[in-house]
C-alpha cells in the first residue's frame, strides 16, 4: 500500500480528522491531504511524526515496504539539491 493511503486509512481507523493530525504533527492540511493524495511524499523525520500521532511503528506505516522507504529518500535527496 502507498504511503499516502496507509497515512489516510489508518487516519480515519481511527476517527481522526485531517485537521487534527496535521495539527499534531505541525503541517499544514493541504499538505497532509497532498500526502494522503499521493501528491507529495512526507520526510522521514515527518514519517516519524505521522506514525507516533497514528501510534504505530515507522516499520509499520511503512508497511515494511521498502519501497517506501526508497520513495521518501528519494524525495529528501531531491530536496537538499
């Protein structure tokens, strides 16, 4: 599963708005809804922030899924250019 969508599902599992996770992790809500969008990708200190707000493992909200985790580096190499 994407990240975007793990992010979203997992989101409304557990009856949160998008208003109230971005707050928890301190981003904007249409940056959260471009990730659960698979419009953009969250950096891994974001992933970190995301899985603890979800209470889940970054393994976990990664769904072990290397490519991911390859995905998000990919996009903080681009970014530090």
């Amino acid at each position: 599963m994407e990240l975007g969508r793990k992010i979203y599902y997992t989101r409304t599992e557990k009856n949160m708005t998008q208003k109230s996770l971005a707050k928890k992790i301190g981003v904007p809500t249409k940056v959260l809804d471009k990730w659960e969008n698979c419009e953009l990708n969250p950096n891994m200190k974001q992933v970190d922030e995301i899985a603890k707000a979800l209470k889940l493992t970054v393994p976990e909200l990664l769904d072990n899924d290397i490519r991911n985790f390859i995905s998000i580096c990919k996009t903080e190499l681009h970014s530090n250019k």
